[in-house]
C-alpha cells in the first residue's frame, strides 16, 4: 500500500480552532509533520521563530518570493504568509504526512500544483461561535476581528473547492475525523497504482505456471 507522504492543506475561518487540531493531532500521532510558514505579522505572546512561523520583514519575504523559495504565497488581511518549498519536499519524501496551514488562496495556489494534495476546511459550528472564539482570543482589537468576519464572509465562497469539510465543535471528534480522512486517502486507488501493478505481475506469473 501507499507509503508516501499526503500533503494536506488546512483551512479555516480565523477563530476555527485549527492549530488546535494540529497541536492535539501531533501530540497523539507520530506520522504527520507541521509545515512551519513565513510571515510578516508581528509575533503573538508565546509564539517563537522557526517553531510556530518563521518571521520575516517584508522585504525578506519578497527576497524569498524572488527566489522562488516560497511553495505559495498570499497577503492575508495585511500581512503576507507563505510555505516554503525545501521542508516539504523533504518530510514528503520521508513518508511523513505534512500539514500546511494556510488561507484559502494559498490552499487552492497548491491545488493547482500539486492536485493529489487533500484540501480539508474547518469551521466552529456557527457563524456567532466565530465572533466570540475571536473576542475571547483577547489579543486582537474590533478593528481586526471585523476584518477576519469579513474575509470569512469571502471564505464561505470558495470552500466547495475543498476536497472535505470538518465541523470543528468537539475537538476530540475532530482530531479522530482528520486522522480517519488521512488514512482512507493512503488507501486510495489513484495513491496504489504501482503497488496493484506489481500485484496484477505477481498474478500473471502464478498463472503462467498453471
């Protein structure tokens, strides 16, 4: 059966709960890899570089653009986050299942480049769980949460193009739910083909010798 890594990419409204999936996700499974991003936002209290985002000025992070170290990049309410390319590549090729969590433009950006990528998108269960997750957040000011409602607002538009959706109210559910999606997604057809040709091989020697 498949053994490569899947590159999943996950979305979701500011306020979702998506980087507590992944931290509960990568607590309790030892085969999934957090794609580090860069951004040009300030870091939040708590948040370090090079573990929870690479912090770039804005002109480091155009330099990386330039360079073409950036798997896809996009500005997100005023600030610019991007994937660099060297991480996953290398966690991929290790067998490992690597998580990018990023905004819908950059998500659909790696659709197109990669189309076995698995879009998965998470919301809270209503639109007002939304506004109070980033209320009580406390870290950001009514300026800025009505500017995350309003690219929600966009958001909703597009996530037809996801391959999943994840309703994210019991988080327990949902660390299980994105665990079950990932491993169906190994057992794929379009992910086995040349384990069923080695298979359909080994059938047409065996019958040979009849």
């Amino acid at each position: 059966m498949n053994e490569k890594g899947i590159l999943i990419i996950l979305s979701g409204f500011a306020g979702s709960g998506k980087g507590t999936i992944i931290k509960e996700l990568l607590k309790k499974y030892d085969n999934y890899a957090l794609s580090v991003s860069a951004t040009t936002r300030k870091p939040r209290e708590g948040e370090e570089d090079g573990v929870h985002y690479f912090f770039k000025t804005e002109d480091e992070f155009k330099e990386m653009i330039a360079k073409g170290e950036l798997l896809e990049y996009a500005n997100y309410v005023g600030n610019y986050y991007g994937t660099p390319r060297a991480y996953v590549k290398e966690q991929l090729a290790k067998g490992m299942n690597v998580i990018l969590e990023i905004e819908t433009e950059g998500a659909l950006n790696i659709k197109r480049e990669y189309p076995d990528a698995v879009l998965i998108f998470v919301m809270p269960p209503s639109v007002e769980e939304i506004h109070n997750r980033l209320k009580g957040r406390g870290t950001e000011t009514d300026e800025v949460i009505d500017k995350r409602m309003k690219k929600a607002g966009f958001e909703i538009t597009v996530v037809d193009r996801y391959d999943y959706l994840m309703i994210n109210d019991v988080l327990e559910e949902s660390v299980e739910l994105f665990n079950s999606i990932v491993t169906c997604q190994h057992m794929a057809v379009s992910r086995n083909r040349d384990y069923i040709e080695d298979k359909k091989r080994e059938f047409e020697e065996y019958l040979s010798r009849k």
